[in-house]
C-alpha cells in the first residue's frame, strides 16, 4: 500500500524521553514499582512515528517487550535503533493485507510465546481537506475504511485468536474525537472513527467471556507528524490552534498525554475497564461554544 504521508515530515517529530529521564533519577525500589507493564507483550501497529512510535517507548520504560510494526520500514527500523533496547523490534505490516497481519501476530507468538496487547494505532485521514460529499471521491471511502477499519478488525481477529487460549489480554484502538463530535475532518474519516468504536463495543461483548478487554481512545487535535503533514503548517501553530479552542485551558494535548491512557488501558490498573472510548479532548466534545457567543453578543447589543 502507498502512504501519502512524507518520511521527511515523520522523522523530526519522536516522542520526549523525559519520563525515562525522571525514572532514571528515581531509587531501584521506585522504579520497579513504576512499571507498569512488567513483563507484558505487546503489538502496536501504526508505529514507525507519531503517537505509535511515543507509545511504544512508553511501553519499553514500563517493562513491555513490544514489536512495533508499519509500512515506513526505514522510520520504523531507524526506531529500534534509537531506542536500542532488546525489548523492542520491528515486523513490517500493511493492516489491510491478511497475511501480514497474521505473520506479525505469528512473530509475537514466535518470539514470546504470548500476546498480551493489541493496540491497532494504525490509520489514514484520506482527503481531509474534502469537508463535503458533493465533492468526495468514493474511492477515498474505500480506501479510509479499509486502513481504518478493516485493519482494526484483522488486528483483532489474530489478536484474540492468541488471547482466547490464555482467557486474557487488552485490545486497543485509536479512534478520534470525530467518534463523538460531527464535523470534524472528512465524511470518510468521520465514519471510519464512529465505525471504529462501534467494532470495540461488539468485542467486549464477543470477547468478554474469555477475559479479553476491549477499549477505544479518541484524541482531539494532537500535534503528530501525520497532522503536520495534512495541515502543512509546523508544530507550534496546531499547538496554538488546540489551545485557542480548547474548553480546558492551561494545557495542551501532546502525543505523550495519548501513550500515557495507552499505559493505563492496557495496565491492570483498568482491569474492570472495556468496551469504553476515552476521549482525550480537554472537555471540547461536551459542548458547542457558538450559541453562548452570540447570546453574548446579543446582550451587549442591547446594552448599547
């Protein structure tokens, strides 16, 4: 599969290892307790950069052994070597090809005997800056849907063939806050995040009897190469758009925030946690500002 997306864009934007830093400053006893994934195995697809690539190094500093896997294979190898860590390797993987998508889920198996995460990161905007039907091409339909969703439904269908023998394991999928909030990004894209959440809430019914937790985030505007990439524009100014918009004020969602909901979903710290899409989004998809506004500005007319 093409992949629109430019390598040179990608290879700026890798995730901060000020974590690592800080467990680093921590004593023995600290650090032991701080990992959170002692031990697990995990698979995250999409992973070559962006929240991928940031929450696959989380996921090492936590005590994970993770196979991170894409179709930028030279981002994706060049991630492995920066880390330099034992526990972290690469398997390319196109998530719309089946036997792709079985081999990575073999080489798990192969390597560690289990699987005990699927995070199914993987995923395509289409044509974002398309915002009506009138103008769309179906083929960018086909196309979104089969990245995004046929892709997460491969991802978990070995996934859970790997888990269902062992009764437990987390899946995970990134959605968007276009699951929960209309209008944002394409049509194709919107119905691939909506179709998303709905494939994760009929897996923990499916799924539930043998342990497996199934679970959705959805992040609202982060600053990843791939979103870079679509608007064109440098890092600080989707920064400064997300704050200008935000309902939370004094923060801004980065991908670091992302990994760390990925860590907590896939810990045993939600062990009772399925079926459920967490909205990474500072309160944005609560409300609708427009109408306080000009009821605002309403008043202060007739004030005047």
């Amino acid at each position: 599969m093409k992949n629109s997306i430019n390598t040179q864009i990608l290879q700026p934007f890798v995730c901060r290892n000020t974590a690592m830093e800080e467990l680093s400053n921590l004593p023995a006893s600290a650090t032991t307790v701080g990992k959170r994934l002692e031990g697990k195995v995990a698979i995250i697809t999409g992973a070559a950069g962006g929240i991928g690539a940031c929450t696959a190094k989380l996921f090492i500093q936590h005590g994970a052994k993770v196979i991170i896997s894409d179709v930028l294979d030279d981002l994706g190898t060049a991630l492995c070597q920066d880390v330099a860590s034992e526990n972290l390797s690469y398997v390319h993987c196109d998530v719309t090809n089946e036997s792709d998508v079985k081999n990575l889920v073999e080489t798990a198996i192969s390597k560690y005997g289990k699987l005990d995460i699927m995070y199914s990161n993987a995923g395509i905007g289409g044509q974002f800056h398309v915002s009506s039907i009138v103008d769309a091409e179906s083929d960018d339909l086909k196309r979104v849907m089969d990245v995004n969703v046929h892709g997460a439904f491969l991802c978990a269908k070995y996934a859970a063939r790997a888990m269902v023998p062992a009764r437990k394991g987390v899946i995970l999928f990134t959605a968007s806050n276009a699951s929960v909030t209309s209008g944002i990004g394409s049509n194709s894209f919107g119905a691939s995040k909506v179709a998303i959440v709905g494939l994760a809430r009929n897996l923990c019914v499916d799924l539930g009897k043998y342990g497996i937790r199934v679970n959705c985030i959805s992040p609202f505007l982060v600053a990843t190469p791939a979103t870079i990439g679509a608007f064109n524009v440098n890092q600080d100014r989707i920064e400064k758009l997300y704050e200008s918009i935000s309902i939370l004020k004094g923060v801004v969602l980065k991908m670091e925030d992302v990994a760390q909901t990925a860590i907590f979903l896939a810990s045993d710290e939600s062990k009772v946690i399925s079926g459920q899409n967490i909205v990474i989004d500072g309160g944005y998809g609560t409300t609708h500002l427009s109408f306080k506004m000009k009821i605002q500005e309403l008043m202060s007319g007739n004030q005047n």
